[in-house]
C-alpha cells in the first residue's frame, strides 16, 4: 500500500459534516459544520465529463491523505477555498493508524 511522507501534507482542509435541520413544511434542509480544520495531501485519480442539463459537468475522483482521525465518515465533504471534494469512502492506511485515505469526487465548478 501507498504511504505519503508527512511533507507532502501541504493544503489545510477544512473537514465538514452535514447537520439537517427539520423545516416547518416537513422537508429538511441540510447546511454544514466545522469539524476540523487540518493538513492533507490531494491527489488526483480520475476525471470526466458529461453533459447533463443542457450544461457540461466535469467530475474529478480524487484521493485526499490526512493523518489518522477517528470519526472520519463518508457523509463528510472537505473544503479547500471554493473546492468542495465530498468524501466517498474512508480507507485506514494499512491499520496502523498513521493516515486516512479519502476517496472523493469533486464537481465541476
């Protein structure tokens, strides 16, 4: 298995989760809450393109490398500025708990 030397932990995430809150009409509505923000490594794995409602959308897969936290689930998203990578599922680097690989898509903008 991959492991990512520490130093390549150069962008500061901000790892969020979603908090649904009940609305008066009986839907919900979904906005998102700080859970930390910490160093990681983003590396791309795939991409495409599609065209979906009359526009173009691209997608980006991407592995996102933060150092071992527990509580890391896939409903989470981390931001980078206005990049928004949604994680798609947690993957512990060979149980020793050092690192966490995300695995996440990114929409196009």
């Amino acid at each position: 298995m991959t492991v990512i030397p520490i130093g390549e932990l150069t962008h500061r995430l901000r790892l969020e989760r979603p908090v649904h809150a009940a609305e008066a009409g009986g839907g919900t509505t979904v906005t998102w809450s700080l859970v930390a923000e910490l160093w990681g490594a983003i590396r791309p794995v795939t991409g495409s393109e599609a065209v979906a409602a009359d526009r173009l959308e691209s997608h980006t897969a991407c592995e996102v490398w933060i150092r071992h936290r527990e509580g890391v689930t896939a409903d989470m998203r981390f931001v980078l500025g206005r990049r928004v990578l949604d994680v798609k599922a947690v993957v512990e680097s060979a149980g020793r708990k050092r690192y966490l690989r995300c695995l996440c898509e990114e929409r196009g903008r």
